[in-house]
C-alpha cells in the first residue's frame, strides 16, 4: 500500500502518469515532455514500476512505458476502503 502512495506523492510522477495516460511511450518521449534530467527520469519510473502503477516493456534497445490497468485498480480498491459507511450503524 505505501508503495502506491509513494507513486503518487509527487508533482513529477503524477506528470508522468497523466502523460502515460493517453499511451504507452518510450522514456526518451517522456523526457522530451518534462523539465527533468534523464536520472531524475529513471529515479521516477522505478518508483512508479515498484508501486504497480506503471509497467515497462522492452523493445530493442527501448523500454516502453504505460499505466499498469491492474495497479490503478489496487489503489482504488486501497482509497475507496477508508470511505466510512454511514449505513453501517
């Protein structure tokens, strides 16, 4: 769970799930689109992989990025348990 969370608590990889969100693309797009450096970059998408968020699929001497269906579903299941159900009492 705080794997999900560490994903999502920062400016630049909500960025680069919103870019991600549209379609798969490789890292060198993903850094023409942000103001970071390449090792800041890679820093990000091992936080992302690690939380399930996104995954990554090797083409060649290109990794390709792309948002992970099963993770986002995760974390929903995650953040939707902490809503306190008034019909419950």
């Amino acid at each position: 769970m705080t794997k999900i969370f560490k994903g999502l608590c920062d400016e630049n990889r909500l960025l680069i799930l919103d870019i991600l969100k549209i379609q798969e693309k490789c890292a060198c797009h993903l850094l023409e689109e942000l103001d970071i450096t390449q090792s800041t970059l890679s820093h990000h998408l091992k936080i992302l992989c690690d939380s399930g968020l996104i995954q990554a699929r090797k083409d060649g001497k290109w990794t390709y990025y792309s948002i992970c269906p099963d993770g986002v579903l995760i974390g929903c299941k995650i953040l939707k348990s902490y809503i306190y159900k008034q019909e419950s009492r």
